[in-house]
C-alpha cells in the first residue's frame, strides 16, 4: 500500500489512496478530484486542490553539455498555496495543458 503525505501542513483529505486511483496520469504526476500526486521514492506526497489558489504555466531553462553549451527551454506548472510555490517540471507542453484543464484552471 503506498504511503501518502500532505505538503500544505494543516491540509488533508481523507481518503487519498481512493482518490490515487481515479487520478488522471500526467508524465510522471497524478491530478485527482482532490489533490496533485508528486512522486516521492517509494511513496506519493500530495498537494490538496483547495488548498491551490493559483495554476498558471511557466518554464524553466535547462542547459546541458561540456565543449558546447545548449540550453534548453522545458515546460512547467507553478501551484501556488498558502504553504508556499510549487513547481511541476514537465517535458511536453501539451502536459502543462493536461495538468490546468484536470485542475479546472
């Protein structure tokens, strides 16, 4: 049974593993009814959807190489809440979609 932990202190649902199940997989994340799933090793934190205030696209540089340096723009999702930011690295833009419509932003 996977373990699951909350990472807005003070906010929790109750049934997460439930929840876990019906989830919609996007990349390596899980949008529920009641939360967002981020992988944690051998267990799932998650961050509640009414503890989100706000959804928004974004992107980050990645940049790679030793002789030639190439830097490379990549697609991201910033959940903001009262415990703080949150950034959902993503590899296609499309999944930045995915992510704001499952969460209805």
């Amino acid at each position: 049974m996977a373990k699951f932990n909350s990472l807005v202190p003070g906010v929790g649902i109750e049934n997460a593993a439930e929840d876990f199940r019906g989830a919609v997989k996007v990349e390596q994340y899980r949008v529920g009814k009641e939360a967002v799933y981020l992988p944690a090793g051998f267990k799932w934190e998650y961050i509640p959807t009414a503890a989100i205030t706000d959804a928004g696209d974004s992107h980050r540089n990645v940049t790679a190489g030793h002789c030639v340096t190439v830097t490379e723009r990549k697609p991201a999702v910033e959940l903001t809440t009262a415990a703080g930011g949150f950034t959902l690295n993503l590899e296609k833009p499309d999944s930045v979609r995915k992510i704001l419509e499952a969460l209805g932003k």
